[in-house]
C-alpha cells in the first residue's frame, strides 16, 4: 500500500475517542474485550456525527474487540448485524477501526436492562421475602417479543444459538422503553445450504442450561428448534425466576457434546422420552450410550406438569400449553416461531405490549460502572476458574469416562451478555457464513402494536 495515501486515510479515518466519551464509564468485561456506556461529546459536531446520531444525548454501548485481528466470531457478528434490521434484534450502529492499535470498536443501541438482571432481581426478592410481584403482561409481552426477534431471524434462514437470559436485552426509559433486543450474534449461523453438518464446524453450542436435548445427544443436523427449545427454558425462568434445567456440572469446553448431568436434569423434569414421543431418537449418535447411563424407571414419576405446578402455573392454563409446546422433546413436534406467536396464550388478557413494562415505573436498577480493579480481580477469577476446569477435564480423561462434579462459578446465562456481566469465550469457528442481501423484514410486531 502507498504509505502516502496510508497516513492520508489514517489521518482522515473517524476515530472512536473524537465522537464519544466513555472513559471511566465500562459495564462490562470478556475474553474479547471491554463494554462502554458512551455518549456523545458535546462539543464535536460534523456532518459524519449529525448522520450517525440526533442532538438528543441518547446512550450507546461501545464494544471493543481486544487483539491483533478480528476472531471469527465477531466477523460473523459483524457480517449478519449490518444486515439485519428489526424491532427485536439489537442494532448495530456503526463499526470503528483503530489502525494504530489495531482494535475494533462496535456502536450499538444501548440498552439498560436485560433478562439475567431481570430475573436475579425478582429470584433475590423472593429469597428475601419481599413482595415484587412479577406482571403476566411483563412476562407475556417479553416472550411475544423473543419469538418475534426469533421469527425473523429464523425466516431469514438464521440461527442464535446462544439464547438465554443475559443476552436477551431491554431497553430502558427512552424512545424504545421496554423493547426486547436479542442481542450477541457470535454463534449465529447461516443455515439454508451448509457445506458441511453445521455440528463439524462447532460441535458445541448453547450454554449448557438452554441446550436441547438433540444437542446433549451429538446431533448432526440440529435445525431450528434449537433456539425454540432456549426460548422454552427462557419462559419457564420468567415464569418461575428458577433455572428449569439447572444443573451443577461446569460447562467445560469440549467437542463432545454429550453431557450427562445435564440430560439427568431434563429427565428429572420432562420424563425419560418414550419411543413414541420420540421416534428418532434412537438414530441419535450418543443414544448407545444414553441406553448404557440412564433407567428409563427412574424417572417414571417426572413430569413438567409436576414440576410447574410447584410455582402454581397448573396444567389448564395457556401458559403452561405453550410451555410444553416449547419444551418438547422430539425437535420435529416442537412449536416454531411463527405457530407459538399465534398461540391462544397470546390472545387473552393481559394482552402483549409494544412496552413490555406496560408504561409502569421500572423497578430494576440500572447498569453499574465497573473499576479496572475489579475487572482485574473477576480476569483472574475467570483464569483461576478455567484452569481448574481443565485439569479436572484432563483428570477425568486420564482416570475414567464420568464427568467431574462441581458448582458453576456463576449462572451460565449470565456469559455472553453483550452490555454487562462476562462475556462468553468465543472460538475461532472455521467457515465464514454467506452474507445475505436483503433480509425479509417481518412487519408482525409492528402490525401488533
């Protein structure tokens, strides 16, 4: 390259630090990075800046991307959300690139809330024994807007794969209060005409607690139904302000994707899957070995109409319909996007709002500023605990075939929130996905509302 003409670009390049302000302003940290609460500098004004935002001091995250390069995983973000344009998915404003240190600032909407903190404040209320009571409307118009966020997606041939509570995003007092954002696009994938089976690029996906059970069993053509079954765990944890499938196992990285715990724990509330409700099973490629593990009598008395009717959501009510349309077994039967949207569930009163805070005060707190200090305490944690994850893997490959046993150092629903929290450890995934042309834009959420 001319160095002339490199100085010249360089020097003419908008640079992060002239538009924003976000030093001493960090809500999050991960393995790639840093998250920033930003705004806009007051005293800088062009016609670039007047494009990108309006003279309001509206708020936006700054995600910056650590290292030399760019990791698969965030090209592919970057890729599908420059794309992508909905209500319900988090938008990507702009995209900044630092030559001189050679680090990747991504602008999106900044949202105050999300689902993890969401469902930790009503869990925490209820420990103490204080009364906050949780609104059907909030909990119904939040999953209406999942699905919607979901449904354009998954029309536009796309899959998550990483949905759980931290990465589902609410937006605070503003124009856009109590919009749902699905945000964290890492592992999202092109499905329409893979290569190769989508499971021999990244054979494990999902946070363990919102993985289907397809999954746990080696799937090789997971479809779908994947995100469908996540959504169901995500319901079930609005319902009741418990993980469904909590499970105590680390989630350890590892290309098998059978998990042993974590099966033991679908089946102490679903049931051990019959034949007939599961026809295909038995072409999965783990289910020698779920034969060799697992007593099909030892959860004879397991059910999800028993294990709801815990937290007083009976088995008559619409609510629970859907759930147990969204928590299927046999990924074939479960219910896709498009047919749970339109589900009686939807049709009753309280009806679903554009605003899933109904226009009610917001009782959560908002997003608070992290030192360095404690991001250099929770990075050594984080190391700590990652090391130990490994030496107990290696342990156990060395010693016999069970999973090591232990407490997940914090929710797993928790890793990957795109503005605050940890952030997962992304994988260098082989394979870079089609960028579409023109996603179809899925107008239901609008005509609702």
């Amino acid at each position: 390259m001319d160095y002339d003409f490199k100085v010249r670009t360089s020097v003419e390049r908008t640079k992060v630090e002239d538009l924003f302000e976000y030093e001493g302003r960090k809500i999050g940290r991960g393995t790639y990075g840093h998250v920033y609460k930003a705004k806009r500098k007051e005293t800088f004004a062009t016609s670039d800046i007047n494009k990108l935002i309006s003279a309001d001091q509206k708020e936006y995250a700054l995600k910056q991307i650590e290292g030399t390069g760019l990791s698969m995983s965030a090209c592919r973000e970057i890729a599908l959300l420059r794309e992508l344009k909905h209500p319900n998915v988090i938008n990507l404003q702009r995209v900044f690139l630092s030559h001189t240190d050679r680090k990747v600032w991504l602008l999106f909407d900044y949202a105050e809330h999300d689902l993890w903190h969401i469902i930790k404040f009503h869990r925490a209320a209820k420990a103490n024994k204080k009364a906050v009571y949780t609104p059907k409307a909030m909990v119904k118009s939040l999953l209406y807007q999942i699905l919607d966020g979901i449904h354009y997606l998954h029309s536009n041939w796309i899959l998550h794969r990483d949905l759980k509570p931290a990465n589902i995003l609410v937006m605070g007092e503003g124009i856009e209060r109590g919009r749902v954002k699905i945000a964290d696009m890492g592992f999202a994938r092109l499905f329409n005409s893979p290569l190769k089976p989508l499971a021999d690029l990244d054979p494990v996906v999902v946070t363990f607690w919102y993985r289907a059970p397809e999954l746990l069993l080696g799937a090789r053509h997971y479809t779908k139904a994947i995100d469908i079954w996540a959504i169901g765990c995500i319901f079930a944890e609005l319902l009741t302000s418990e993980p469904i499938f909590h499970c105590r196992q680390e989630d350890i990285k590892t290309s098998n994707p059978y998990h042993h715990d974590q099966l033991d724990r679908i089946f102490n509330v679903m049931g051990f899957p019959h034949d007939k409700d599961w026809e295909d099973i038995k072409k999965m490629p783990e289910h020698p070995t779920l034969l060799k593990d697992f007593k099909r009598n030892n959860y004879q008395t397991c059910s999800l109409m028993k294990y709801m009717d815990r937290y007083k959501i009976k088995a008559d009510t619409k609510a629970f319909h859907l759930l147990s349309k969204l928590l299927m077994m046999d990924p074939t039967k479960r219910f896709t996007s498009e047919s749970a949207m339109a589900d009686p569930y939807f049709q009753e009163d309280p009806l679903p709002t554009s605003d899933v805070f109904a226009g009610c005060p917001i009782p959560y707190p908002k997003r608070e500023f992290l030192s360095d200090e404690e991001q250099d305490d929770k990075s050594d944690s984080s190391k700590q605990q990652q090391q130990q994850q490994q030496q107990r893997q290696h342990a156990s490959q060395s010693g016999n075939s069970n999973h090591g046993h232990g407490h997940h150092p914090q929710h797993p629903s928790q890793q990957g929130n795109m503005q605050g929290g940890m952030h997962p450890n992304y994988s260098n995934h082989p394979g870079h996905p089609q960028q579409q042309s023109h996603p179809q834009q899925n107008n239901s959420f609008n005509q609702r509302f």
